[in-house]
C-alpha cells in the first residue's frame, strides 16, 4: 500500500498515475478524494485531525505528501508544522516511509540563478520560513535514522489539466488563449524554470520506490536553459496561433491588487522569485537515474493541446 496525503491536487493526480508502475494497492487521501485509477482506495478525511491522518496512513509502505493548504501566511503557519509533525509520527509508528513534495520557498534570494540542493538555505519571506522549518523537521528525522524521508523538491510548476494550479496557466496561457494580453509577474527580460507536473510525478514515484533515494533532498527534472518571460509568452503564443502580446506586472501593481485580491496580496512577499533569473538544476537526479526532463516546447505544446487549443478557435 501507498498513500497519498493531499490527493486530487495537480501533483497527487498525475502521482497516482505513476505510481501504478510500481503498485496495484493506491490510497487516495483528502476531504473529498477520486478515484485516478480504477484500484484506486479512498479515504475521505480532515488530514488535520491527527486520528483521521493515522487511519490514512496506516498500514502504507509508503507516504506521499502531497496536500497544499490555503496560500495565506497565517493558515500555513496555523496547519504546516502540526501537519508535518503528526506525519512524522505516524509514519515513525507505522514504520512507512515518507516522501515530501517540496517548493524553493527556503532558498537565499541571492542564488535562485543556480538553484541546486546544496543551496543555502536563507528564505526572505514568511511562508519561505515555514517552508524551511517543515524540511528541517523531515531531514532531522532522517537523519537522525529514525525515519526514512526524501525530499522531492520542484520549481515553480506547469503541466496539461492542472488550470487554477499554476501561474504560468492562469497568467499566460489563459488569457493568450481568449484573445487578451498575457501578464508577466516581474522582469519579462528574466530567465524562469518550470518543473513539468508529468515529469515532476514519475520522478517522485520512482524517489519513493528506491532505497538510495532516501535521506536525501531531490531535485525532480527539470529542463535546462529556461526561457525568458518574453520568450515563455512568445512560445505559447506561437502554439496558440495568436500574437505575443503581454503586460508585465509589476510589485507595486501587485501590492495594489491585493488591497482587493487575497492571492495577490500574499503574493507580494514572493515577489523577488520574479524580479532575477530563476534557475533550476535538476543535474543530480538526471545523472543518478538517466532521466531526461520533457523540452519546454514540447510540454507547451501538450499544456495548448490538452486545454487551450479548442478554446483559442472560438
């Protein structure tokens, strides 16, 4: 048995898909879960309820987290760290291991040029704190021995089917797609990696299903040399049959709209993610298991196909 912690989300889905080359006994866990393959198991719970998050857990082999809770500093500070901490307890008592899907929150603002996992780790901003302190807690475990954990950590991230999930959809290929201008967060002149959700899966799956995986923290694959926001926008308008045409949005305009728009308004903090190069190294696990990360072109042209094509005709 393999559970995931925070299924239905645009990374549980597709890691259900994946892990069905690895196992036939898949539980789903979330407050309202779906079956992603037909063997699928579900479990209906509040995964904050520590009674309710042992029962998901139980008798799994394997734990994948895989949940995203509200993007507002206060509940994260109120839900990650108890979170993670009854994760680790149950796995501990249960004796599973433990696979976390990170983000790049935790890193020094000064190296997101050359983001690797020997990063420093020095976040800027308020939910970046929290995000460092539930890796650290994982990692103490395992290092520790008495847990085996892997981190599996992604850029920001873009795939087929995932709308509302990613910023890259909403922002650029959403409205490209409806005849209106794109809008570009920060520095169009800027290079940004984005971790396709296809790929960030399999990797994940493939983490938790090999022992010299664990005790580590993994880059999931990542294509190299990432466009610029200009060229993001001009490729997939290009795929859509349309004209380039964006605004960049910048943070005072940002801190603007979220005197109006919540999301906006905890996005002012992140900010500095969009004003330099953001670059993802995704080397050490392409070297350890000869994975080769889906182009850019080719994941654009699958995102287009999958959700945009038809509506862009209209």
């Amino acid at each position: 048995m393999q559970t995931i912690l925070g299924a239905g989300g645009a990374i549980g889905t597709e890691l259900a898909k994946a892990l069905t080359e690895y196992t036939d006994h898949i539980r789903l866990a979330s407050r309202s879960p779906k079956k992603v393959n037909p063997s699928d198991e579900l479990f209906a719970a509040d995964l904050l309820d520590s009674n309710a998050l042992h029962k998901a857990v139980r008798n799994a082999k394997v734990v994948y987290v895989t949940i995203g809770f509200a993007y507002n500093y206060k509940v994260w500070k109120n839900n990650w760290p108890p979170f993670i901490k009854n994760v680790i307890k149950s796995c501990k008592k249960e004796e599973c291991k433990l696979v976390f899907f990170d983000n790049v929150y935790m890193y020094d603002p000064d190296f997101l040029n050359k983001m690797t996992e020997t990063t420093p780790v020095n976040p800027p901003s308020k939910k970046g704190k929290i995000r460092a302190e539930i890796a650290s807690m994982i990692m103490d475990e395992a290092k520790s021995g008495s847990l085996q954990a892997v981190i599996a950590r992604s850029a920001d991230f873009y795939g087929p089917s995932i709308k509302g999930s990613s910023i890259l959809t909403e922002m650029v290929c959403k409205p490209l797609s409806q005849g209106k201008k794109a809008n570009w967060l920060g520095e169009a002149d800027c290079k940004h990696s984005y971790t396709y959700t296809p790929d960030a899966a399999k990797a994940t799956a493939l983490l938790g299903n090999n022992e010299k995986a664990y005790g580590s923290i993994w880059h999931l694959p990542t294509a190299s040399n990432p466009p610029t926001g200009k060229e993001w926008i001009k490729k997939i308008a290009q795929e859509l049959h349309t004209e380039p045409k964006f605004r960049s949005v910048p943070k005072f305009i940002v801190r603007m709209m979220g005197l109006f728009n919540s999301v906006m308004r905890e996005s002012v903090e992140m900010m500095y993610q969009y004003e330099q190069d953001y670059i993802f190294s995704s080397r050490k696990i392409e070297k350890e298991f000869g994975i080769e990360p889906t182009p850019y072109e080719t994941g654009i042209q699958e995102v287009i196909g999958a959700d945009y094509k038809k509506e862009s005709e209209y």
